[in-house]
C-alpha cells in the first residue's frame, strides 16, 4: 500500500459506517480525507471556528440519531478541555481523528506544548487514545475507534503521527 | 429602553403548543425557563458545556432536517460562542432557530453585566455571520410572531429577546446527562434508538 492511501482507506470506513456529518478545523495533514468527505453527496461536511464547535455538533447529531466525525490537529484539542466533561457525564459516542503537530519532525517549537500534553489531556478528560504510527495502520483505528463509539458510547480519539504526515517545513505546507 | 419582558413568558409562549419541536437549552437560566415550561423527553437542557448549545441545535437540525429545532440560549451562553453563529451562517439549516433570553447579566454567578450590557448587539452578529432573519424583540406582539415563526418560518433564524434582569424561582430539569439523552433519543427515534447500529 503506498504511503498516502490512508486518506482513501479512512474515508471508505466512515462511509461504510454510515457516518453522515463531518466536522473539522483544517490542517495539513487532514487535507485529502476533507477533500474526500466534501466529495462525498451522503456527508455533510461542516467547517468549524473552533474544535469546540465539533463537540456540540456531534452531541446534537447523536441526538438526532446520526453518528459523526471530527477531524483536527493535536493543538485544537486544547479548545475542547470543558466541553468534553458533556461528552462524559451523557456518555455521548465520539470519534476524532487527530493528525499530530509538535512531533518528529515539527518545525514551529508553539505547535509542541500541546503535542506532547496532547495524549494525557485526552485521557484525563475519559476520551481513549489510539496512536496510529504508520499510514497502514491508520485505517484499522479508525474501524475499531468506530466500533468503540458506537456500540460502546465511547470517546475515542486516533492520534495519526507526524511522520505519517510527514510535513517537515512552513515551505512544504505551503506548496501543498 | 429598559426590558419590560418577563422571560418566563416568553418562553412559556414560544413553546405552547410545542408539537414536535426539539428544544435545546443553555446552562442556567434558559434551562429553568424551559422546564418551568414545561418538561419534555424532546427537551434536552444542558448543565454545562457552555457556549456549545446553538452548536447542539446545529448538529441536531442537519441530522433531522424534517423536524423543527429551538435552542433557547442565554447572552453570556451565547457570547462563549460566537464562533457557532458564523458556523450556522454558512450552514443554513432551515429548521433551526436560535433565540437568545438576554437579561445583559450572567444571572447564575452574581448578575454581573455581560457584554451586551454594553452595546454588543447579538441580533447584529447573527446577521453579519449570514443569518438573514435575525431580529431583537422587544414587545409582547413580536414575541407571538417568533413563536410563529419558530413553528413555521424557513429557517435558520435568530432572536435577541431583551428580557428583565429578575431573579426567579429555580425549575430544575433532570440532571443526569445519560437520562436526558436517552430520554430523548427514545421520543425522537423510537425503539431503534436502543439498536446497536447495523453498519458497525
């Protein structure tokens, strides 16, 4: 499998699991699977200010019974500390997909405060951690973090590496 | 102009003869109003998660797009989430309305002013975040036609109702975050809300 099929590979699991509403903040390395779900006519795709915004819209989706995805990088989830004690105390499933700063290869030192709290913050807020360290693996998270959300009410997180992404200076992210 | 609405009225009559209408609160004091109200499994008020209720609503109007949703939210709720309004405005979800009980106070913590005490203007914000029908409401006449077009306007839409600054008795809601949601997953969607998704 090359190295950038992930994207294909996660998109296809959401779709085959009836997943209908995806939320993201942009980053680099969320690029092509944004592209693809935009692509896609059974998703609705919604483009979020904040990470925060996700956490309300994927609890208001599981209530009216659709299940969704967020997708962001490793700094935003520092946005969702407060709202994810709702994501605890009503049990509401959660999946997101978290493409990680602050890592091998990261070029802005800002980006690595976060990205080396990231795992402890998700885990003390009750939200299961799953470290995807190589593209092919990528996919398989994502199916079991599914699963887990939703047949387990579970709050799950698929960190995805940053050598995965492989982004390694502010000139490649801009010539993306 | 000071507020001469009484926001449990208001309230009160946005949701008479409620229907089908999904209701979502903001913390504190829109979440008594509603209860006051009346409470129903296809309420859900929110103990916490502050600024994230016209987010719910969002979440909830794209996966139910036949159903009426109302957020009532208040200002200082509102005003942590800004971001929601701009994120609604690019969505347009017809079957949304966001209406706003603003006593310009943060009434559970002191009833300290908030910033639309000192001319922030909500109804402004919506409509400069592109949701077209964004009105503040001031008057008992304009309360009635909210609550129609809450029940039958093509959405999304947005209200300022200026309210008075009055401390009331507390309705408390369930508080159970697992009971609310089953509660009302269970009146919205029936058995199959109990099924473990056939995709999975």
């Amino acid at each position: 499998m090359p190295p950038d099929a992930w994207p294909a590979e996660v998109h296809r699991e959401l779709a085959a699991a009836g997943v209908r509403i995806v939320g993201y903040v942009p980053d680099a390395g969320h690029k092509r699977l944004i592209e693809l779900c935009h692509a896609d006519e059974a998703m609705r795709v919604v483009p979020l200010t904040t990470e925060e915004e996700g956490i309300g819209l994927a609890a208001g989706a599981w209530l009216g019974g659709e299940k969704s995805v967020l997708l962001m990088q490793s700094s935003g989830v520092g946005n969702l500390v407060n709202v994810l004690g709702m994501v605890k105390v009503c049990r509401f499933p959660l999946l997101m997909i978290v493409t990680m700063r602050g890592e091998q290869g990261e070029f802005n030192p800002w980006q690595v405060p976060m990205g080396e709290a990231l795992a402890r913050v998700l885990e003390t807020m009750g939200v299961a951690v799953r470290q995807a360290g190589e593209a092919r693996s990528v996919a398989a998270h994502v199916r079991a973090a599914l699963r887990l959300a939703y047949q387990a009410q579970g709050a799950e997180a698929v960190l995805i590496a940053q050598r995965v992404i492989g982004i390694k200076s502010f000139q490649e992210q801009a010539n993306q | 102009m000071k507020p001469t609405l009484h926001r449990r009225d208001v309230v009160k009559t946005l949701l008479r003869d409620r229907k089908d209408l999904l209701v979502v609160a903001g913390l504190g004091s829109t979440a008594w109003d509603i209860t006051a109200a009346g409470d129903s499994p296809l309420s859900f008020p929110t103990w916490g998660a502050m600024g994230q209720a016209a987010m719910i609503g969002l979440g909830l109007a794209l996966a139910q797009p036949a159903r009426r949703v109302l957020v009532v939210t208040g200002d200082g709720e509102m005003l942590m989430g800004l971001g929601a309004l701009a994120t609604i405005g690019v969505q347009r979800p017809p079957n949304l309305a966001v209406v706003v009980i603003d006593n310009e106070r943060y009434g559970e913590t002191g009833m300290q002013a908030t910033h639309t005490a000192h001319g922030v203007d909500l109804a402004a914000v919506a409509k400069a975040c592109g949701i077209r029908k964004s009105v503040e409401v001031r008057k008992v006449t304009e309360v009635k036609s909210l609550q129609k077009a809450i029940h039958s306007g093509a959405g999304p839409l947005f209200a300022a109702v200026k309210v008075i600054d009055e401390k009331l008795p507390l309705v408390l809601p369930p508080h159970d975050g697992v009971l609310l949601k089953t509660r009302f997953r269970r009146a919205l969607l029936g058995d199959s809300a109990d099924v473990l998704p056939e995709e999975l």
